[in-house]
C-alpha cells in the first residue's frame, strides 16, 4: 500500500495517521522530493486528482478531503491489507 503526499497536505497528514493508528503498512511517497511519483498519479487519475493518493494493489484513488470510512471500505476490499484493529 502507498501513500502519495505531501508535508503540508493535512488531508494527509489525518490518513498517515488513521493508518498508523490501526497498524497498517504503508508507503509514504512524499511528492515534493519524487517528481516521477507526481507524474504516475497524474497518468493514472489526471491533473485535477488531489492528495493524499492512496494506491492498494491495483486500485488508485484520492482521498481528498480524507474520508475515514471511505478509507476503512477500501482497506477492506483488499484482503492483502491486514489491521490489528477494526476501529
């Protein structure tokens, strides 16, 4: 699972932190300093997507403004992803 964002998203900043409450794995790909990164998201959901980009196996979508049971659904869709919490 990845993240694409950056420092000063704090759309972003709730999402790392919802992840990280629940211990789910993640990797934070910080825009500012990875400019190939910002150019796949913009290859796979255009200019006007917004972060934080969240990318599950196949799946991309972003999670702007963050949406705590939108992101609980699609980690749940996604039997790769495990939670130690269910909260």
């Amino acid at each position: 699972m990845k993240v694409y964002s950056t420092k000063w998203c704090t759309d972003c900043m709730l999402a790392k932190q919802f992840l990280k409450q629940r211990n789910v794995a993640f990797e934070d790909i910080l825009l500012e300093s990875n400019p190939a990164a910002k150019s796949y998201i913009i290859e796979r959901l255009g200019r006007s997507a917004k972060v934080p980009v969240i990318e599950i196996g196949d799946r991309m979508f972003s999670l702007n403004p963050f949406d705590p049971n939108r992101l609980t659904a699609e980690l749940a869709m996604d039997a790769s992803v495990s939670t130690e919490s269910g909260n």
